[in-house]
C-alpha cells in the first residue's frame, strides 16, 4: 500500500528511491563530499553517510550561498540525492537543485517526518506536486 | 504568484533554454519567499565567481549556460575572482586556467569582466530608489544604505539569473516596510580613520545579525565615502547585514525618526572605547609578530585610496621577504597608471593587483603564514578561509610592516 500526498514544487523534475530522513539543516558548501557524496560536516548526524540516489529529507539548507554549486557539483558528478523533501526550502537549495535537474518538493500536506522512514521507497513527482511512499517491506 | 506575458514565455522556454533555467530560479525564490510579483531591475552583479565557489562543476555550468544561449539582459558586472589577469602571481596552473574559463563564460554571456567588489567606483552607479540584484555582501550593504538603491543579499546565482531575466522577486529590502531600522546604537567614542570603521562594522554586524542597525552620532565625524565602504563590509561579513542607516549620513535617514520608519519600540547600545576595542579584538589573531604578507583592498581601493598608498610608499622600499599585495580593479590601476601612481607602489617592491582578493584566490599556496591588513572583511575571513595568522589595523600600520616586516601596535 503506497500513500500519495500532496506538496508545492521548487525544482521540477521526477524521481525515486530509497529515503534517507535527516532531522537537521544540511550546508552543502563544506559540508558535502563531491567525489562521494558522504556529508563530512564535523559531528552532523549524517556524517560519513551518502546522500546518493536517496531521496533526502531534511528541513532546509544552511550555509554560505557557494552551496548551490555543490548541489549542482553532485548532481552532474552522479553523487548528489535522487531528489530532496524539505519543510521549507531556501534559495540556496533551490538554485542549486534546480542547476543540477535535482527534484526538489517542499510544504507537503502531512509532515514527511510523521509519515517517511529511511529505507522507505518515496516517488518524488515535482511536476505535479505529489510524494508517494511505499513502507519499507511493501514493494 | 502573478507573472506577466514576458516572464511566462521566458518560463515557457520562449528566449531559449538559458533564460528559461534562469527565469525557473527566479520564480523558485520568489516562491521560497512569498513575493507576489517580480519586478524589472536596472543592473545585477554576479558574485560567487572565484573556483573556490564554483569548483570545475560550477565552471562547466557556466559554459553550458553560454552555450545555451543565456544572455544578460541588464548591465552585469562580475565580481572578485581568483586571478589577476594581467600578471602571474605564481599561482598553480590548474587554478588560474579554469579561473579563467570561468571568466570567459560570464563574459561569453555579456557580463562585464571587470572583476570587483566595487562597481560603483567606475561606470556602475546605481540611484537612490532603484531596484537591482546585486550579490556581493559588502555592495548590498553600500548600494542599499549609501545610495538608497534596493537590493537584497543576492547569492551567485540569483543575480546570475536576475541579470538574464531583466527580473528579481519583489520581497525583502524592495519594499519599503523591510528598510526600518531594527536597533540604534549610540556613538559615543571618537572613529578616526578607516580601521576604527571596520572595528566598529564588526561590532556592530556581530551583534545585530539580519537587523537594520541605526548609528546615531555618526554624522560628527563626516565619514568618506571609502570608510562607510569598509564599515558596511565589516556588517556584512560578521553578520548577515544588507543595509545600515546613520543619521545625518544616509539617505534614509534624515533623522532617527525616519531611520526608524515611526517605530519607537527598540533597543539602544551605547559604542564606546570599549565595543571599538572589541571590534579590532575580534579581527585580530596575529601570534609572531614578524609580518610575511601584507595585503590591503577588500573592498577594492579607490582611487584615493592607491594615491595615499602610493604616497606612503614613495622612495621606499618594502622588506625583501616580505610580499606586499595592494587590491584594485582595472579601472582604478589603469587611473593609477596614468597618474604615476602605479609606478611609485611597483618601484617600492610592492604589486598592485586587479580583479582577484586574497580571500577569494589562494596566496596560502604561496607559504605566507602571518597577514597584515587593513581590511575588516579579510581580517574576518582570511584565518579560516586561507589559515593565515592575522593583524588589523590601519594602512600606516600595514605600509609599515610591510617597510619592516614587523606589526607594531
């Protein structure tokens, strides 16, 4: 059983994949390993985790605006999130998602941090402004 | 959101793909920020130019936008890079070459590739009331609050995008009820000379964050043009500050009453001798006294600025281990040329730069370890950014060092 709920989108494009659910604000610039991915930011709670081909929940971005190119660095590199669920995206991520193609939805009408766990499989539909979710185990 | 035929062909693809990325950001922070309409702007100025921001990815970025045919459509200058184009400063190839296409992109796009800080010294003076999108922290706060133009901290590549649409999001410091001031600070001690505005920008930035702050006392002191300059860089690098109002000196702020924009409930700090104190403190973490580096101009020097350099230096000649860096633009080093200027600071051992900063290039690959400046912006920035120890204070003091290789106080 999959749920669909509706958002606003910020950067359009559609994608899928495994979600990763970070509670804190994430600074791409010098906080995010291009070549890898991994989020290196000294004692975040992602550190030493990638973000590649997940779909990345987290509240905003946070950091100087040089982030928008790191966005677009892991897009291009192949490292990046298959697309990003934010509370409220701000320009920082927006710029950059939306240089790199990266899927961004924000404002979802139930709060991605009630209904989405990691490893649950999130379709990101930044066309038409939906989010479907498949529990972990379903699909 | 409310857009008008333009700005829905330009979304729909109508000028090309360039501007049709450009336009979807625009709407995009539009969106982020609840504004209701764009509005037309008269200039932009891309920042964020500088490898260490764009990396090779950024670079390619920029040339697939050229090559997809994004063009400016509204004067556009470029700001600060990583390299002086007119000379070889020693630094590695595999910085300079992509720096430069870098460079060549913004320009293929028809941006001016005058790469500095302050446009407004040559050609590029925005007026009081008009709208632009300018990046570049220390101009937001100069156009903002000694011009009374409007602008907001654009980032890289939302002026990048505002100078291909012709268009920005209509929030923040366009309109009028978001340029009151938030909180007024008394003048109380003596600021003499451009170091004590940088101490006192730094301060003061450190401590409102995003508010407007309101100087009052300020207007005795008959500040120059270049000191409110280094005041509002030092705002803008210690906090996030787009706009400053003193009383008596800006245009927004006839009297406190109009600074304030009729509110009457705010907080009020005194800045005496000891918040200037503690504003030189905090852009000062020099350990050895013994001086490598010197570098001045962040904000880039007038042409004032180089004369009194100029003047310093005359018939003397800087300690030979020592490097001294002077920051300018091409406009003002090609004045300094003509004038003899140029030749009286070269024929001290030291070099006048265009278009790059010591923070946004890498002279720490060069072996520098301990950094004399005069500037609150890369005082602030240069001990993180480029690991060097650093002294502040006045341009005597750093012509000095650089004279004897050591900072005194």
């Amino acid at each position: 059983m999959s749920k669909t709920v509706n958002c606003r989108v910020v950067s359009k494009g559609v994608a899928e994949g495994e979600a990763l659910v970070c509670s804190k604000p994430i600074g791409f610039n010098f906080g995010v390993d291009i070549p890898t991915g991994k989020i290196i930011e000294h004692g975040h709670e992602l550190e030493g985790i990638s973000i590649k081909d997940k779909v990345l929940i987290f509240p905003y971005g946070k950091g100087s605006t040089g982030g928008s190119y790191v966005v677009y660095q892991v897009a291009v590199e192949g490292t990046g999130p298959a697309a990003i669920i934010n509370l409220n995206t701000e320009v920082i991520i927006a710029c950059g998602a939306i240089m790199g193609g990266i899927p961004v939805v924000d404002h979802m009408e139930e709060n991605p941090y009630d209904i989405i766990e990691n490893g649950d499989w999130v379709k990101v539909d930044a066309v038409n402004g939906t989010v479907t979710i498949t529990k972990k185990g379903e699909n | 959101m409310k857009l008008n035929d333009d700005q829905k062909m330009m979304l729909d693809g109508g000028r090309g793909e360039g501007a049709r990325i450009a336009m979807e950001m625009i709407v995009a922070i539009a969106n982020v920020y609840g504004a209701e309409d764009l509005i037309p702007i008269k200039s932009a100025h891309c920042a964020g130019l500088s490898l260490k921001s764009h990396g090779l990815a950024g670079m390619r970025w920029v040339e697939d936008m050229a090559a997809k045919g994004a063009r400016v459509v509204v004067p556009t200058t470029m700001n600060v890079v990583g390299v002086d184009r007119s000379r070889d400063l020693g630094l590695p190839k595999d910085w300079v070459e992509p720096q430069m296409r870098i460079e060549k992109g913004y320009e293929a796009m028809g941006c001016f590739g005058t790469s500095s800080c302050v446009p407004y010294y040559y050609s590029f003076l925005p007026k009081f009331g008009e709208h632009i999108a300018w990046a570049e922290s220390s101009a937001v706060v100069f156009t903002n609050s000694v011009l009374g133009a409007r602008d907001n901290r654009e980032g890289g590549p939302s002026a990048w995008a505002a100078g291909v649409t012709g268009y920005t999001p209509n929030y923040g410091l366009h309109l009028d009820e978001n340029r009151r001031g938030g909180i007024r600070f008394d003048i109380t001690c003596d600021i003499n000379g451009i170091a004590d505005y940088g101490a006192m920008g730094n301060f003061i930035g450190k401590m409102v964050g995003e508010k407007i702050p309101v100087l009052v006392g300020l207007d005795k002191f008959k500040p120059t043009t270049e000191e409110l300059v280094y005041m509002g860089a030092a705002m803008a690098s210690a906090g996030g500050v787009a706009m400053f109002h003193a009383v008596g000196v800006t245009p927004e702020a006839p009297t406190v009453e109009a600074a304030f924009g009729g509110i009457k409930d705010y907080d009020t700090v005194e800045f005496g001798k000891k918040e200037l104190e503690q504003g030189y403190h905090n852009l000062t973490c020099g350990k050895s006294r013994d001086v490598d580096f010197v570098a001045i101009g962040c904000p880039h020097m007038s042409l004032n600025q180089v004369r009194q350099i100029a003047e310093m230096l005359d018939g003397k000649h800087i300690k030979d281990d020592v490097t001294m860096w002077v920051h300018t633009n091409m406009a003002i080093k090609a004045m300094a040329r003509e004038l003899g200027y140029l030749q009286k600071i070269e024929d001290a051992g030291a070099v006048l730069t265009q278009d790059l900063c010591v923070v946004l290039s890498c002279p720490e690959v060069l072996g520098f370890h301990t950094l004399a400046t005069q500037s609150p912006k890369m005082a602030f920035y240069a001990p993180g950014n480029n690991g060097f120890d650093v002294w502040y204070g006045s341009e005597e003091k750093c012509v000095k060092a650089a004279l004897t290789g050591r900072w005194e106080d």
